[in-house]
C-alpha cells in the first residue's frame, strides 16, 4: 500500500435534504485530504439533489439512480466507480470526526499486509436534542462474535470501516438482499481487522439505544 493512499468515501442518501449537508462536509472536512467522495442519491424526491450541488468541492462526485435501488447496491456502484485504494462509507444522516480517516489510514500503512480493514468506535446522539445517547464498548473480540452472529448494535456500523479495495474485490461487494448494516463477509477467520478510537457520531430519532 501506498504511503498516501487514496481514501473513497462513498455515501449513498435518499430523501435528506435536511441533513445531507452536514455529513458532506464532514467527510470533506477531514483532515487527511487525499480523498473523493461519491455521493449516490437513491432517485430522492425532495430537495436533496439540489443541495448536494451547492457544495463546491471537486473532490465530490454525484451519482443520481433513475429508480430507488436501496443502499446495498448504491453502495456497490459507487465502489465500482472508484479510484480509491481504500474504501470508506458514511451515511446521509451521521458525522465524523475530523481526524477519523487520518487516524485509520495511518493504522492501515503501518499494518501488517493481512490486516484488511480498521473500525472505530462510534457514539450515537439524539438528532432531536443533541444530546449523547451512548458510546460504544466494541473490539475485537466482540466484533467476531457479533459479525458472525448478527447482534444489531454491537455490530461496527458500515460508517465506521475503512477497508482495502483489494479485500472488497477478493470477497465481493455488499448483499443487494439486504436493505442496510451488512458489509460483506471478509472471511474473518482468515483476516486481521483493528477496532481503534471513537471517531463517529451515528444520529438517532430514537432513545431507545443501550450499549452494554
């Protein structure tokens, strides 16, 4: 791997036109800038492609869908677009922070080559009041367990994974029969992944969320 690889951040959205925005710009706010973002819009019928393009950044490259395909294949398309050496996916609702790619890339390059991927804790936060619901206690052992056993929130969120191209090619891309949460099978038994520090905000219209 490169010592400056390119980061492709893919987010695919659909009827946010209040908050798209805010998660734009917290990809391309990030510190580490060597990126592109490729934005799908899952064929929205609010305003949410009009405020896409008033972000002027060249780094950003929208994608419109003629009919509503769901986020596994928007995801899919905008992997097979890029030209990212590592892939990253965020959500139309959630935030990063500033530092969330710089961190993880450099995690990847001082790797060993059978790491395949870096997940990073994460924090959720009523999108109501602002306030913090909870944070995450996740690793590494808890991650295999959960992956390969489908507990929903103990699962690391798409959002939080920066992960090889090269890996997604080997394995495939994302289940098209699953609506959300399911990044592919990246063989774990075979692989290495790292859990690192809290470095995204995933927004909730519910309180009803417990980490334990």
């Amino acid at each position: 791997m490169s010592l400056n690889p390119k980061v492709t951040v893919i987010i695919p959205v659909f009827n946010r036109e209040n908050l798209i925005q805010r998660s734009i710009n917290s990809v391309l706010k990030q510190t580490y800038k060597n990126l592109e973002l490729i934005v799908v819009d899952d064929a929205s019928t609010d305003r949410t492609a009009q405020k896409i393009s008033e972000v002027k950044d060249d780094r950003l490259k929208y994608i419109g869908n003629e009919v509503n395909l769901g986020p596994s294949q928007s995801r899919n398309k905008g992997i097979e677009i890029s030209d990212g050496e590592l892939i990253a996916f965020q959500d139309s609702d959630d935030e990063w922070h500033i530092d969330k790619l710089a961190k993880q890339v450099q995690i990847l390059i001082k790797s060993n080559s059978d790491v395949a991927a870096v997940y990073c804790k994460m924090e959720f936060v009523d999108s109501s009041s602002g306030k913090l619901i909870a944070k995450d206690n996740i690793n590494a052992v808890d991650f295999r367990k959960t992956f390969t056993h489908g507990t929903y929130f103990l699962t690391p969120a798409n959002v939080t994974v920066l992960i090889k191209k090269s890996v997604l090619n080997e394995v495939g891309y994302f289940d098209e029969s699953l609506l959300q949460w399911k990044i592919p099978n990246l063989q774990l038994e075979f692989r290495k992944i790292i859990i690192t520090d809290l470095l995204t905000s995933l927004w909730s219209e519910s309180l009803e969320i417990t980490i334990s």
